[in-house]
C-alpha cells in the first residue's frame, strides 16, 4: 500500500546512475511490458481461442481507458501519499497483472487486469519522470531523460522479438515470461529511488488550506505545450496501432515483416530518446522538442509517398525514434518553464492531454478505416495533427519573442 506522507525513506540517497536506471526499470514495466507487450500477444490470443478480434481490440482500448484515469489520479495521489511508495505499488500492481493475463479466465478477468495494468503504467510515467529528472544536475536533464524513455522502447523490442517465441510454447508462457521478469525488475529497484519531491508531502504543507498554485503554473507556454502534446498523441497512432496490419496485410507482407519493422519501431525507441537528450542539452528543450514534432510529422507522411522497404524502414526508425523522445523532451521542456514544486503537476496535466488524445485518435481513426478502408487517410490524419502542433509551437515562440515580458 501507498506510504502516508508522514513516513519518508530515511536511507542513503542513490547514486544518479541508478536513479536513472530505476526510472528506465518503471517505464519499461509499466509501459514497455504492460502496454506494448500486450499488442505483439493478439495474433496469439486470437489464435489460441482465447478471444476475437473484437474482444482483443476491446481489451487493448481498456488499457489506454486506465492510462487516462491513472493519469488523472497520479497527481491527487501524489499531494496525499509518498511519490515512491505509489512508485512501487504501481510497479507491484503492473507486474501482477501480467502475470494475471496468463489465467485464460475470460473477458472479465482480463477487463479488468488490462484496466489495472493501464492505470499503473500512467501512475509510473506521472511519477517516476518527474522524479528522477529532477535528481539530475540542470546540465544533464537532457540525457537522464532520454535514459528513462529507453525503457519504453526496450519493451517494445523484447516484446517483439519474443513474442512470437514464447508464443510457440502456449499463450500462458508468454505472460509469466513478462511477469517474471517484471517482478525481478522490481525488486531490483526496490530501494533506488531519490527522496527529491518528497519535501513537498511534508504534514505540514498538507495542512495548508489549499495546494499552491504560482501564477506561471498556467503560463501560455505551459497551455501549448498541453495542446501540441495532445496533438502528439493523435500523430502518434498511426504507427503504434496501424503499423504492422498495414504492412502485414495491405501491403501483403506478412506477420513476420510486420513484426520485424516493429522490432526496428522498438530499436530506435531505445536510441532516440538518448538522440534528443544530448540535443537538448546543447540547444535547450524548446528547440529540440519543437523540431521533433516537425521530423515526426514528416516520418509519418512517408509512407504516402512510397512503400518500398528503404521508405518502411526510414519510417519506423524516425516514428520510433521520436515516439519516446518527444515524451523525454516534453518532460524536460516542463523543468525549463516551471519550479521543481509545480513540474509534477504539470506532467500529469499534459499526460492526461495526451491520453485523451491518443485514446480518442485511435477510436476516431478506427471509425475512418472502418468507413474508408483507406491507411492513406490514417497517415495522412497522422502527419496532419504533428504538423499543427509545429506551426503552433513555432507561432507560439514567435509572440513571446515579439512581446516584451510585463513589468
């Protein structure tokens, strides 16, 4: 259970290296495992007689429904119990629920657990970040944060490599192989957490009549960083749900060059955070994050132009590389326009953007396949929604250069 405010891990700090390795360990859990892994299993559930496809697509819509309300209740949480004490009852409750997954109980019991696995993974991303970026020197943010968003990609790689291995031995195989790993992870990184943030849960500010919230809290540029990265999450759809199928079965190249040019997706995930992280670090997180959507909206757009492999590769590479890294810059861009008190409430704000977002994009482009039958109309929604948010940020940046701070 979550630790109360008054009770506070009295142990030697970590070192920096692994206070960053414990946020790569929470994100690779809770959204590598527990949100990546589960698309590579839905051949194999289907397969198995586990469910439809229906049913499959149903449970996998469940989990981005719990990343929203584990979002939205990552902040609240965090003003009332220690932030590493959800750390680790998130990580607890991800891990179960994987290994839960590998109980063919039915639609209900899987419901559920995808739901559960759904909200720790956005209790982790809420949390962990903001925790160990801000245990990192100002001068190193950039590359700490690239190092936890490796994570993601990592799970990403694992699950699309194994899978189909595991897969061969039964369904259950797979899950436990997930959940085994995720509990060892765990304990791993039991006691590498930094006590930075917990200063801010003291009984003595829990008592104050109200959370203080200083007026830049909700500056302009905080509100368009909230747009352009809900613009994010719709851009972000095409690849991370219609990816494989369009290649797999509209391209009629098979499962097995799918799920290679998604592992490709999870290689440069694991490397384009730490890209952008050193870019951040020498041209400040504005720029770096400003650019990426731009970058990204062309990735994405590729495929309009061709589909031979050079331009199927180029774009499973750039999607995946800036899949993360977006997310590691945003984190990064908070801790420049906001004070260490106000960032984690901030993260979780614009997670709960793009959680609705991306949930909302996927149904919306799902209903324009369904209607359409055309993956062209889904990148170009895609690249369409990057692309606004660039021309936001860029005219956002523009003004503020233009008018002069108020006296």
């Amino acid at each position: 259970m979550p630790v109360p405010a008054a009770v506070r891990d009295r142990g030697q700090e970590p070192s920096q290296a692994r206070a960053a390795l414990a946020g790569l360990t929470a994100l690779l859990v809770g959204v590598g495992f527990g949100r990546f892994g589960y698309p590579a299993l839905i051949p194999a559930l289907i397969l198995a007689g586990w469910f439809d496809a229906a049913q499959a697509g149903y449970l996998g819509a469940t989990n981005l429904a719990g990343y929203l309300v584990g979002a939205a209740l990552a902040p609240r949480l965090a003003l009332r119990f220690s932030a590493t004490g959800l750390i680790r009852t998130a990580l607890v409750a991800a891990t179960t629920a994987l290994l839960a997954c590998a109980l063919p109980l039915g639609f209900a019991w899987y419901f559920v657990w995808r739901l559960i696995s759904g909200i720790a993974g956005a209790v982790l991303m809420v949390l962990a970040g903001p925790k160990v970026v801000a245990f990192a020197p100002v001068g190193r943010r950039g590359r700490v944060g690239g190092i936890l968003f490796v994570g993601v990609g990592f799970g990403i790689v694992l699950s699309g490599t194994l899978t189909p291995w595991l897969a061969r031995y039964g369904v259950p195989h797979a899950w436990l192989a997930f959940g085994i790993a995720s509990a060892g992870l765990t304990a791993g990184v039991w006691t590498g957490w930094p006590s930075t943030g917990e200063r801010a849960h003291t009984s003595a500010e829990t008592r104050a009549p109200a959370p203080q919230r200083p007026r830049g809290a909700v500056s302009l540029p905080v509100l368009v960083l909230g747009v352009t990265y809900g613009c994010y999450g719709v851009g972000f759809v095409p690849h991370t749900v219609f990816w494989v199928d369009y290649i797999a079965r509209r391209l009629e190249l098979g499962l097995v060059v799918g799920g290679g040019y998604w592992v490709l997706f999870g290689v440069a995930a694991c490397c384009g955070p730490l890209l952008t992280g050193w870019c951040a670090d020498h041209v400040g997180f504005a720029r770096s994050y400003r650019y990426s959507l731009l970058a990204n909206a062309v990735f994405v757009g590729l495929p309009l132009l061709s589909a031979s492999p050079w331009a199927l590769a180029v774009s499973s590479l750039g999607v995946g590389g800036l899949a993360t890294a977006i997310s590691s810059l945003a984190l990064g861009r908070i801790s420049e326009l906001a004070p260490p008190a106000q960032q984690r409430l901030i993260w979780g704000w614009i997670t709960i953007a793009f959680s609705v977002c991306y949930a909302g994009g996927g149904y919306l482009l799902s209903f324009l396949l369904a209607w359409s039958g055309s993956y062209a109309l889904l990148f170009e929604f895609g690249a369409a929604a990057l692309a606004a948010a660039f021309l936001l940020d860029w005219a956002a940046a523009s003004i503020r250069r233009r008018v002069p701070p108020a006296q």
